[in-house]
C-alpha cells in the first residue's frame, strides 16, 4: 500500500502506542496532551538531538542530527535523534565523501534499556540497517540492538493498527496498569469513568454541564 501525504502518522506515535493504545489516540486523535516531570525532562534531553544543524566528522565517523525521514509504504513521518555514518563495505555513499557508509541510528531513551523500543528506529529511517543503539540516560550508556526480520514485523504490525484507529477516529479502551500513574494524560484519560464516551465528549458534556 502507497499512503498519500495527509495519510502519514507522526513517528513519534510509535512510542506512545507501544506504551499504550489509549495514550496514543488521546494525543494524535483526540489532540489531547498534558506535561508532567518525565515529559518535560524528555523534551530537555531530546533538544540538543534535534539540532539539525549539526555535524561532526570524526575520520571514519559523521555524526547528524535531526534528519528527517518518511515512508509511502509505512505511512509515516518524521526525524532521527541522531543518526551516525560509518566507513565500511557495505551502506550509501555521502556526497563529498568517499567509499561507503554504514547508517548507525541512536535514539536517546530515559529509563531501563528496553530491547523492543529498538523497533522503532527500522521506521523511524525507513531503510533496513543490520543494527542501532538506543542512549540511556541519565548516565549515558549506550545499548546496542540488532534490527531482527521480527522486530521490522512488528514496527509494520504496529502502523497498520494505528492506520486502521485513526481511519475510524477511533479511541480504544485499555485496561488501567501500574504505568497509568506515570502517564501525563491520567487525569484527561479517566478509564474508569469512560465506557464508551471519547474523552473529548467527555470533557465537552462537562463543560456544557457547568453553563
């Protein structure tokens, strides 16, 4: 399947999907968003990454920032944290360079490494790539991750579900988790209020409740 360019879904879903369902039609359907420590902390850490207008060369190593990336056959959009070149045998070659180059992506990551958040980077850059690291901090430690054929399956499983959701708009109800108290949606997402209403008519009844 070919998706036109009103159809792509931001990369950055990808994560509030595979953290939870219900979190990611909150903000990419329903619009809904919220801060909390641990989303302002990852706004701080992602914005030195997202400096497109950095590059570094270190002999065998170029290392870019912000590069941004979209799939018709994935039907997404958006932008690498960092993403390093590395002279080998095999990859792309880079204007004004010579040989080859490896394209090695890192995505930056509070918390514990998680091996299935490496998922993320096959659609973040929309090419296959043997392998990437996801940067912990703080302190920063890096974890390497193989792009395995199940892992690129799942990335594929994971947008075609978030397709099919925000096709019908749709806002699916979850099971309320030990993570729910982190979440900076938890007092928009009210679970156990809402069986079947949209927290957007949830909050539009309240609203028109209190006129």
């Amino acid at each position: 399947m070919i998706y036109q360019d009103e159809d792509f879904l931001q990369l950055s879903g990808l994560q509030h999907f595979k953290f939870c369902r219900r979190q990611w039609a909150l903000i990419h359907v329903e619009k809904q968003w919220a801060e909390n420590y641990r989303t302002t902390d990852g706004a701080i850490m992602h914005k030195n990454a997202h400096d497109g207008s950095f590059t570094e060369s270190r002999g065998d190593l170029v290392i870019t920032r912000d590069m941004r990336v979209f799939s018709r056959t994935l039907g997404v959009s958006g932008a690498c944290d960092v993403l390093e070149f590395r002279r080998g045998e095999t990859g792309i070659p880079l204007k004004g360079r010579e040989g080859l180059w490896q394209p090695y992506p890192v995505e930056y990551k509070r918390g514990k490494p998680k091996e299935e958040q490496a998922l993320f980077f096959e659609a973040r850059l929309c090419c296959e790539m043997p392998r990437g690291a996801l940067d912990y901090g703080p302190p920063r430690r890096r974890t390497e991750v193989d792009f395995t054929p199940a892992l690129r399956q799942e990335v594929r499983a994971l947008l075609e579900e978030m397709h099919a959701l925000y096709a019908r708009g749709s806002t699916p109800k979850v099971k309320p988790t030990k993570g729910c108290n982190a979440c900076s949606l938890k007092g928009l997402c009210l679970p156990k209020l809402m069986r079947s209403k949209s927290v957007s008519a949830y909050l539009r009844g309240a609203m028109e409740g209190e006129q």
